[in-house]
C-alpha cells in the first residue's frame, strides 16, 4: 500500500539501523576493554560465575603467600634448632672430656667456662628468637598447647594447624635439666657445675635427651613445612586453571569479535542506505497525483 502518512519501509529500515547500531556499539566496546561481559546486561549467568571465580582466584593468591610466610617461619625456628644443636653437640663433647679422669679440676673448671657460655646462648636464642616481632620457641607461638593456624586455602575451612607445644615444653625441660645454667647470668663457681667430676655423666645423658628432643621438634617442622610446599604447588595449579575458566567467561575472541563488527559495520552502511532510500517510497505516491 502507497501511504503519504505511514512509510511503513523507511519505519522498518529505522529499526533495522537502531538494532545493528546497538550490536556494533557493543563490539566495539568489547574490543576496546578487552573484556566479552563488560555489564550484567552481557552475560547476567556468565558474570556472576566469573565473580565467584574472581574471588578463589584472589583468595588463593593471598593463601599462597600464606604458606611461603608460614615457610619462612618454620624455617627461622629451624635455624635457631639447628644452632642449638650445634651448641648441645660441643657442650657434650666438653662433658664427655671432663668425664675423663685425665681432665684435672683446673681442666674441669675451664671446661665448665665454655660450658656455662653455651648454656647462656641457648637460653639467649629459645627466648629471643622471633617472626615477624613474635616470639617462637620458649613462651612463643610455637610453644603453646593451641599451636599455630595456618590459612591455607580461598576458604575458612582450608586450614592447617601446627602443634608442637607438647614437644616444645619437654624440649625446654630437657635442655634446663642438662644445664642448670641455662637461664643463669653468671658462671658457676671453682670446682661446680655440670661437668666436675661428680655430675659430667650424668650430664652427657641429660645433654643427649636434649638433643634427641631438639631433633623431634626439628623433624615436625620439617614435615609440615614440606606439607606447605606442597599446598604452595596444589593452589598454584588451582589458580592457573582458575584463572583460565574466568578468561573463557569473560575475555573477549578478537577474532570473532572483529568478524562480528565488521559483518555490524556493512549492515549499518546498508540500513542507513536504504532509509534514505525509504522517501522515494512518497514521492511515487505524488506521482500517481500528478
């Protein structure tokens, strides 16, 4: 029907051009941030999948670092163990030569001098050795019955809990009963102490107890250290392929994308080409008038 009120053809050419125009500013807005759901609008399932993503992802990035702290923490408490050990092993090598009935008073009493000072050391690192400004062995973290929570994972159940306060506390006891000099300031008297002839084989027993209990906390340290490391490697890979299902949701294919807008661009071209096309449509009905 020829119509002067109603051009029923440029009305149809118009939505056309509104529709493709809609299209092409979202390609185009696609490809100049880079993203597929740049709004809820985009993709409302899609979004909301991709936030909950979002947050693992994040959460697993905070929990990594987590376990490398939790790493480094253990490692500071190893290290003091292992000077620690160091200082039992030569305060037992000095017990065992002042047992010896070669070794004189005078012997004795030197021996007791290194003695005392490797007592006062090792009272020096089980109190003051610290994390963080955080106290770790005797009266630290690590010694307390509740032991240490490590956040290990994107959520509040991902914990893993250290608890060598029951060892530290026999650790502690051990060490004062093969020095009595452990918390003292001063050297023991001429012809007194752990290693006089009277108590340096008492005192080897004491010191080896020591050590082996210095090694059983050191050997729990270890181990959940390695448990770390391998929470370190297992959120790692969580978080890559995290990361990669996010990208799928909401990166952009700039391939497809600029296809689309290209495909957007010449329909835009056409519809604006035939709504100016359209008004010939009346100038046929003034002709039949003519």
């Amino acid at each position: 029907m020829l119509s002067l009120n109603t051009n029923a053809a440029a009305l149809s050419a118009q939505s056309s051009v509104g529709s493709t125009q809609k299209s092409l500013s979202t390609s185009m807005t696609r490809l100049s941030t880079g993203y597929r759901v740049n709004s809820a609008m985009d993709d409302a399932a899609g979004l909301q999948i991709a936030t909950r993503l979002n947050a693992q992802t994040r959460g697993q990035a905070v929990a990594q670092r987590n376990t490398q702290n939790g790493i480094s923490m253990m490692q500071t408490a190893e290290g003091a163990f292992n000077e620690v050990t160091d200082m039992l092993l030569r305060m037992k090598d000095l017990a065992t030569e002042a047992s010896n009935g070669t070794a004189s008073v005078k012997d004795q009493d030197a021996m007791q001098l290194e003695f005392d000072a490797l007592g006062q050391e090792i009272s020096n690192i089980m109190k003051n050795t610290s994390f963080g400004g955080a106290k770790l062995l005797d009266g630290g973290s690590l010694a307390t019955t509740a032991g240490v929570s490590f956040q290990i994972g994107a959520t509040s159940a991902e914990k893993m809990t250290l608890t060598v306060g029951t060892d530290m506390t026999t650790l502690i006891n051990s060490i004062t009963a093969a020095t009595s000099n452990y918390t003292a300031a001063t050297a023991h008297a001429t012809g007194t102490g752990e290693i006089n002839a009277t108590n340096a084989n008492g005192t080897i027993d004491k010191i080896s107890t020591a050590i082996d209990n210095v090694g059983k906390v050191r050997a729990q340290l270890g181990a959940a250290s390695n448990r770390l490391d391998h929470v370190y490697n297992n959120l790692s890979n969580m978080s890559t392929n995290t990361t990669q299902a996010r990208g799928r949701i909401m990166d952009v294919d700039y391939a497809t994308e600029t296809a689309n807008m290209t495909s957007k661009q010449m329909l835009m071209q056409a519809g604006t080409s035939m709504l100016k096309q359209s008004s010939s449509m009346s100038q046929l009905v003034m002709s039949l008038m003519q």
